[in-house]
C-alpha cells in the first residue's frame, strides 16, 4: 500500500520545481497553481523488490529517497485548479490530472500510456495515452463536461489528503 507524505524540506521543494519545471510551467499556463509537496513511500522491502524502477525512476531523473527498511519513496510536486477542482501531477512519463466527485468517483487523465486499470468499484474513470500536456487537459475537461451533464457533482476542495484518497483508489488495480 502506498503512504502519502507530506514535503515540508524547501531544499527538496526546490530541486523538484528544477526537475518538472517545463511541466509546471505548462500548467500554470493552463491556471493550475502550486498545491504543495509530497511524497510516495511504498511498503518496506519495496526498493529491494521494484529495483529494476528505481534504476528506471532515477534515469528519468526522479526525486527518489530510500528510507528504513529499504522503502522506495517517489517525490513530486502537486498542483491544482480551483475552477474545475482538479489535481495535476507532473512525473517522469508525462502529467495525470484527478478529479474527484462528490459521490466518491473520479476521472484521471494521463498524457502517457498506462495500461493500470482501477477496479470498477472503485469509481475511476481512468484515460490515457501519448498526447501533449494541454491536449490531455482538454480531453479531461470534455470528459469532466459529459460527467457533470451526467449528474456528478465535482469536489472543487482540493488538498493533500482529498488527492491521496482519489491517488490510493487509481493503484486498486485490476489483476489479469
């Protein structure tokens, strides 16, 4: 299971805004705006079992720690548009922007492939493929369009916590 952490080292802050600069850059220009500073930690051992990720994650120039015992811990930077209360996150493949729903559902959108399927009780509604940053942002926004015309009322409260519950739902995954 994975652990949401918050980042309060400014010193990290800084080195994770250099990494996806380009990133936020485009996502300001689309109004989302700093959120904060968090961290992924997996399950003890989980460095030792996933190494061929973390040698993965740090050729693509993740912020990556390892903590006692040898838990993998994944760094990013988390942002946020309050007109459409959606979270956009920048990683090594690309952008995945999460909005939550009052009932408990969601929508992720990713600008990369990703064939992780969440769970259908989970309520996600996942897409994803290889487009652009702001290409992604508009299909996500069309979709949220649909939903909502549909019924769903959006969450438009973001914060850390709000985002770990939609975060831990989309790694429920289907097992093949």
């Amino acid at each position: 299971m994975t652990t949401h952490i918050q980042l309060l080292d400014t010193a990290v802050h800084a080195k994770i805004r250099s990494r996806y600069a380009t990133e936020i850059d485009q996502l300001q220009n689309l109004g989302f705006s700093e959120l904060g500073f968090y961290g992924e930690q997996l399950s003890a051992f989980s460095a030792v079992f996933l190494f061929p990720m973390v040698l993965l994650m740090r050729r693509k120039g993740e912020m990556i720690s390892i903590q006692w015992p040898f838990r993998l811990t994944a760094w990013y930077i988390l942002m946020a548009q309050a007109e459409t209360g959606t979270y956009a996150l920048p990683m090594g493949l690309g952008v995945k922007f999460y909005t939550r729903f009052r009932d408990g559902s969601g929508l992720i959108s990713a600008n990369f492939p990703s064939q992780a399927v969440p769970k259908k009780e989970t309520g996600i509604t996942k897409y994803s493929g290889a487009r652009g940053v702001a290409e992604a942002w508009t299909l996500h926004r069309r979709a949220l369009e649909e939903m909502t015309a549909g019924g769903r009322e959006i969450e438009r409260r973001t914060n850390l916590e709000r985002f770990a519950e939609i975060s831990r739902k989309e790694d429920d995954i289907e097992r093949t």
